[in-house]
C-alpha cells in the first residue's frame, strides 16, 4: 500500500493565488502543513534554498522514499490535489 506523501504549502493570506490553493485544501478537506513565509522567516528562507526565491504558492511534497518535490503555481497545485484526492478516495 503507498503511503501518502507529506504535504506543505509555502503561503501568506494576502496573495491571490495563495487563497486559490486554501479554497481548493477547504474544499478537499486534505491535511496540509501551512508555511506562512511572512510569519516564519525559516519558511522564507527554506523556499529561497529550494526554489531561488520566495514566489508563493509552493506546495512541497515529501516522498516516503526521501525525495523532495517542489511543486509551484496556484493552478498546477489544485489540480496536484484534486488528482490525490482522487486516488485516495
């Protein structure tokens, strides 16, 4: 049986496209860690690492087998989620 990856949304609630991403989490009823980058400058500075810079949305899934996808925009992410919801369901 696979085991379902970690998920953590890298956000803050005043961008657009971030509220797309929470609208379609509402709605889904998944468990994601929120990562709000201007509350936590440790979230900031992970995504920087990561992706070069601190454009959000940014879903992060972690894989059981260790690996680590990065995974950004708003529209790419709900359809990520809609699709896991899909198969879990």
């Amino acid at each position: 049986m696979p085991t379902t990856p970690k998920l953590s949304l890298y956000y803050y609630p005043t961008c657009w496209a971030c509220r797309r991403v929470l609208r379609a989490l509402d709605s889904l009823g998944m468990d994601v860690e929120l990562r709000h980058i201007r509350e936590n400058p440790d979230y900031r500075d992970e995504l920087i690492a990561a992706r070069g810079r601190k454009r959000v949305p940014v879903l992060r899934v972690d894989h059981a087998d260790g690996r680590t996808e990065w995974i950004p925009e708003s529209r790419v992410i709900v359809q990520l989620l809609q699709a896991m919801d899909r198969a879990s369901g």
